[in-house]
C-alpha cells in the first residue's frame, strides 16, 4: 500500500513522488505533505529537508511534481540541515 496525499487541487500525489525546481533540478522526494507544504527530503545519509509551499508546485507530470522555483528559492525559504 502506498500512502499518499490528496492536495487541495484533487492530486494524489504519492509519497516518494520525485519533486524538481523549475530549471529541472532535482529537489527531493515527497516525505510529507498537507493541504498548504510539502516535506521533500534529498539525500541518503546526510539528510537535507526542503519546506515546500503548494503555492510553488507548478504540475504533477509524468510522476513527477514540477515548482515554479528554483531549488536556491526553496532553500531560501528554510532548509532544515
């Protein structure tokens, strides 16, 4: 069973759906999410926690959560390390 979220926009975004920044960088994974943030986690030993706001996310397409910003904005807005 794969758990997932429902955002205010009728998406099912499963978690562990792969997020990019708006250049096609790569943020994260989906580890968390509620109707205003998405918890997107990088890395594999040294964890890094990107507070994403849904305001950001541009599309879901091909599995994949697309921002409407790059990751230095995300990381601006509060990397938890």
């Amino acid at each position: 069973m794969v758990a997932a979220f429902v955002a205010e926009n009728s998406w099912s975004i499963p978690l562990g759906t792969p997020v990019f920044d708006v250049v096609g960088e790569k943020l994260g994974t989906v580890r968390d999410a509620d109707y205003y943030n998405l918890a997107v986690e990088e890395g594999l030993i040294i964890i890094t926690t990107y507070l994403v706001p849904m305001a950001l996310v541009d599309r879901l397409e091909d599995g994949a959560l697309h921002l409407s910003a790059t990751k230095a904005e995300v990381a601006g807005n509060g990397a938890d390390q």
